[in-house]
C-alpha cells in the first residue's frame, strides 16, 4: 500500500467518524454535507487503488492507458527522457509510462523491429541523447566519418548501386521524343544484414544517485568509445581484405594517386596510415629541405599528401608488419565508394540490478545493443598500399 493511500484510508476513517457523529446529536443537516467529503474520498481511494493495481500488474501483459495521443512530438521526447531515466535507475515505471515508451518506440522504430526473433530489445536512446552521443564520435578518430553510412529500418535487405567508373552519360533525347533505356548501365547490388553487436557497463548506485545531467554525460561518452572501436574494427576488416601493393618510396606512392586510381576517384581520395605511417611521411622532404607534407588550412592540426587528406589511426588498431622489414599502411581511395556500414541509426538500453554480477557487486548494470553491417561494394575504389618504413641491417 502507498503512502499516499493510507492517508486518504486515514482520512475517509476521520470523515466517517465525523458523520456519525453529527448523526448522533441528531444534525442531520450538517451529516449530509459531511457525507459529500466521505464520497470525494471514497473515489479519491478508488482512483488510488486502480493506479496501484495498474503498477504491480505484468507490464507485459497489461493493456496500457493511452495518453500520448494528446501529447506533441516535443513534449512526447521530454516525457520519454524522464522515463528513460527511471528505467536506467531501475525505478518503477507505471503503465502510462509504459504507453510512453511504447508510443516513442513506433515513432522511431517505424516498424522495423517490431517482428525481431530477440523479441523486446529494451527502452531506446532519446533522440537528443543519440544526437549528443554522436558529436562527442565526431571529436574521436571515428572512421565511418570517412565512409557511406545507410540508417536502414529494417534488419535485412539490399540496395542497388552504380559505380562512378561505370557510370555512362544521360542519353540525348529530342523534344517530345521517348527517354528510352540508358546504355549498358552497371549496378551492383548490395545485400546486407544487420548483425547485432552489445557490451554492458557497471553503474554504481552512487553515480544513479547523482544528476541526471552526470548521468546522461558519463553513458553518452562510454557508448560513444565503444561504438567507435566497434565501427573502426568493421571498417578496418573491410581495409585488410584488399590485396596489399608494397610501394618502394614517394614516387611510387604518387603513381598510386596518378595510375592506379581512376581520375575521379583520386580526387575525391582520402590517405588511411597509421602512426608508423604518418611519421615516416612527417619526415620526408623535397629537394629543398621542405617537408612533403601540407597543413590544411581549412582543419588547423590536420596534413594533406599531394592534396589529400590524412586520417591517422593508432598503431594498435591498425598495426605496421614485419620486424626485419617494417612497413606501414598507406591506404587511398575514395572509402565511400569502396563501403557502405548500414545501421539502425539507434540504440538500444536495458538495465538490471539483479542479473549478472550486479547483485553481487551492489551495481546496476546497463546493457547497450547497436546492429549495424559493413559491406564492400567497389574494391576499384581504394589501394591497400604498404610503405617500407625500415629495413634490418
């Protein structure tokens, strides 16, 4: 029983003592009147019952109360981050809250996880949350910044793409004549299928017990890291299947950017190298003592080889080969043409302070769920090239 109804059972008791009482001096009068504050309560009882009843009741097999017709898109995401905070401090959510979550997950989900075999996959990130999540991605070494990213609805499915170099011109047709076929044109279907990836993070009680503000920051940022070595170990594992081109010195290098890539493609090009890769290029210079390397004016701290960007990632997640001869990546290409990483553009939260080593531990254990699927479409698009850093003696 709650608190709230055991002093409107305490007050319904008072007010019926007092109309007893009036009764019993013959005051019918004042007895009636007392009686309409003994109905209020009764009802005021009733009402408390019906939402305690709706609480402790299987929230799977309930019928939730449906309020959120009335509600705007903006009030409906504010509702819904209040919720989604109860859920992560594991407080109990009632059965209109329920029809907030379940209102806010048809909006975002549009359907296309509703049929998922995993069944229920827990409360999803607010929008604003998911937004915030992916600038602080944005500030990381995030590769997928460099690639073509597809949000998809739906778990599986296909696309149908047209590479640039097989791409022809539109066809001259004259006024009022018929737009016929196109000539020979090329696609390439891609398939893909949504594979789904989840971690979990310890929460204290200590950190529930903090503000929201704390706690939104410090799991925005953990799903953030954790989603970006996820998505770089995707996109990296599509790098490592292109065949390696072992590239001498500069010159050869350069007719990387000159011969083997098509015009279009080179270009557009970006340099994947790692930290080996980019310090050997830091200290190569022309004839005249000048580095090689440029500084890009429109990104301060960032360089450009023969005008192309330079991404570098860590040594350990993209490591150099050989101990006798080292040699270092030296990747080019256009990464949105050679993959696309298609995602649900969400994710997926669910907490438990029973399961796992949470009991043990005192700890609430938050479990994040993300699916997504990197797929290579145009391996024309990039040269794995290796550069020869050092050599033993």
């Amino acid at each position: 029983m709650s608190k709230k109804l055991r002093e409107l059972l305490q007050a319904l008791e008072t007010e019926k003592t007092k109309v007893r009482s009036l009764l019993g001096e013959n005051n019918v009068l004042d007895a009636e009147k007392a009686m309409e504050d003994v109905r209020e309560l009764q009802k005021a009882v009733a009402i408390e019952q019906e939402l305690g009843a709706l609480e402790e009741h299987d929230l799977d097999n309930a019928t939730p109360i449906d309020r959120t017709h009335n509600l705007t898109d903006t009030e409906l995401e504010a509702e819904y981050k209040r919720v989604f905070l109860k859920g992560l401090r594991r407080q109990r959510i009632s059965a209109d809250e329920h029809s907030i979550v379940s209102e806010y997950r048809a909006a975002m989900h549009e359907g296309g996880v509703s049929t998922d075999a995993d069944g229920d996959m827990g409360i999803i990130v607010p929008e604003d949350i998911q937004t915030r999540i992916h600038d602080i991605m944005r500030s990381m070494n995030d590769l997928s910044q460099h690639i073509r990213m597809e949000t998809v609805n739906t778990l599986s499915g296909s696309r149908v793409l047209e590479k640039d170099e097989d791409m022809v011109p539109f066809a001259v047709v004259d006024e009022y004549g018929e737009i016929g076929e196109m000539d020979n044109p090329k696609f390439t279907p891609v398939t893909y299928q949504l594979i789904k990836r989840a971690g979990f993070l310890p929460l204290t009680n200590e950190l529930l017990k903090d503000t929201d503000q704390n706690i939104l920051s410090y799991v925005s940022n953990w799903i953030a890291k954790k989603h970006v070595v996820t998505k770089n170990s995707l996109i990296i594992a599509i790098l490592n299947t292109l065949s390696k081109k072992s590239l001498a010195d500069m010159k050869a290098m350069k007719k990387v950017l000159n011969v083997d890539l098509d015009p279009a493609i080179s270009l557009s090009s970006t340099i994947i190298t790692n930290q080996d890769g980019f310090q050997w290029l830091d200290e190569q210079e022309d004839g005249n003592n000048r580095p090689l390397l440029q500084d890009d004016i429109t990104q301060p701290g960032k360089n450009l080889f023969q005008g192309r960007p330079i991404v570098v990632v860590a040594n350990r997640t993209l490591p150099s080969t050989g101990s006798t001869t080292v040699k270092a990546p030296f990747i080019v290409g256009n990464f949105k043409e050679l993959m696309v990483l298609f995602n649900r553009g969400m994710y997926e939260l669910a907490s438990t302070n029973i399961g796992g080593d949470a009991w043990r531990r005192d700890t609430t254990e938050l479990r994040t769920i993300t699916r997504d699927d990197c797929v290579k479409w145009d391996s024309e698009a990039a040269v794995f090239g290796q550069i020869t850093i050092s050599t033993g003696t």
